[in-house]
C-alpha cells in the first residue's frame, strides 16, 4: 500500500492530487453509465481507493448513491471539502483488504491502477475477497488497470532506474505556488514490482525552490492480462468484460488500460 515518509508528505500528495492527475478520456462516463444500467432499487456504489473523489463525486452529481472508502484521512479530507452540499455521497475511511460495511453494493469500482498498490498476492486475494462480501448477487466489479508496456519497463530496470525526471508541473491550487514534480522509477522483474520515488519541488516564483518534499517509496505491482483473469476467476469472479479504454475497444498491444468487469458467482 502507498506509504509517505512524513505527514508532511502524505497531506501535500492529498491537497494537489487533482491538480496533477487527470480523468481518463470517457472514464467517468463509463462508469455513469455502468451504474445507470446495473443499479436500481436504491442500491449504492462502493468506490474502493476512492482518494480526492475524482471519481466518485461526478458519479453522485449523476444522481446514484455513492460511497467511497480510503485509507487516508487527507484525501477524505478532501473529499469532504469537495463534496460539500451533496447528500448522495458518504466518506469511510478504510483499508481495501479489509472492510466492513453494513451493505451490499450493486456495483464496486477500483479505479486510477489503485489496485496495483496491492503488491503481494494475499493483498490482492484480501481486497477481492472484501469486495465480494459487499456485492449484492447481481453485483459488478469493475477494475482499472495499467496495461504496461514492456520497452518501458525494461528501460525502467536498466538505463532508467532510479533516475529522476521532470513529470507534471502544476500551480498548487491552496497556495498558488508553483510545484514541479520530479519522478524516479525503478522494476524488479522477478516480483512484477516497480517503484516510484516523488520530489515536489515547491517555489513562489520560477527561479527559487522554496521547499523540497519527498515521497514513499511507493511499490505498484504490474499485472499482466492471464494473470489478473486467472486471479479474479480464483476468488470467484466470472469476466464479463475487458476493454483497453473506456470506450469499450478491445484490448489490444497498443492500448495503454485495461478495464475488467467482472461478476460473483460465491
């Protein structure tokens, strides 16, 4: 699971999140979409990982029962302050692998590869475990995924690793200050694991970096396609679905995403 080194850290990541992170093309449409379709009679979406609520709050803007769980207080900090007015939303803060909730859900979603934070196999067992518990019988699960490249993740574990380089550089929407965001990567072959160190950069102009915050290391564990059939078929899902966007286009070499959709047979 992603882990900061200071509090510091953790609420910085928390307050810029959507200031940096982007939706994807037909992301929330999709999704509003799958929940217009397979809910009715009241029943919620449960939104695992759901961070800032980039995902879950224009899902309840839609109309549909939406409740979103995370393990950071800072990001449902910022949800809340988000979501602000909207009655339709609920906040829990939780673990993934393991939760509790006193409802069943017809539609769960694990959006933005959060699933990847999910490094060992029990983790992974764990948290569909869970989510199998919270679905109603008719209920879909609905995973995003990162479909890696493998030239990137080979330069990633030669010439690249652990090297730092510019990514996103954004106005910090509290402050109005200018971050640049400095990224390391590094993958392990032999786990499927890579990891990433962060660097924000924070200045009040463009020429004096005023504070310097550091990440994680955070570890994602890249799933490859049989693998994450053969995982969701183990804990007793059926696949009822695998896009490489959202979109609903097959997945081929060239697509970056994959989407799995997936229903409980317990």
């Amino acid at each position: 699971m992603c882990a900061y080194i200071t509090e510091r850290a953790s609420r910085f990541y928390a307050d810029t999140y959507d200031a940096c992170v982007d939706d994807w093309e037909g992301e929330i449409a999709f999704y509003t979409d799958l929940a217009a379709k397979n809910l009715s009679g009241g029943e919620s979406l449960l939104e695992l990982a759901c961070g800032t609520g980039r995902v879950a709050i224009p899902i309840a803007r839609s109309g549909v029962n939406v409740v979103g769980l995370d393990q950071s207080p800072f990001m449902l900090d910022v949800a809340r302050r988000k979501s602000e007015g909207l009655t339709n939303v609920h906040w829990l803060e939780g673990d993934m692998r393991s939760f509790q909730i006193d409802e069943s859900f017809g539609l769960i979603v694990i959006p933005g590869h959060a699933f990847q934070n999910l490094v060992p196999l029990q983790d992974q067992v764990a948290c569909l475990a869970s989510a199998a518990q919270h679905l109603s019988p008719d209920g879909l699960l609905v995973i995003h995924l990162d479909h890696q490249n493998p030239a990137w993740l080979g330069e990633i574990e030669g010439e690249k690793a652990g090297v730092f380089e510019v990514g996103c550089e954004f106005v910090h929407p509290g402050t109005g200050h200018t971050v640049r965001t400095l990224n390391a990567w590094s993958y392990d072959r032999a786990s499927q694991t890579a990891t990433l160190q962060t660097i924000w950069d924070v200045a009040s102009d463009r020429e004096k970096v005023e504070e310097r915050i550091e990440s994680g290391p955070i570890e994602l564990h890249f799933i490859f396609r049989y693998e994450m059939e053969l995982l969701l078929q183990q804990c007793g899902f059926e696949v009822e679905g695998l896009y490489g966007d959202f979109h609903h286009s097959s997945l081929t070499s060239d697509s970056s995403e994959m989407i799995w959709i997936a229903r409980h047979h317990g």
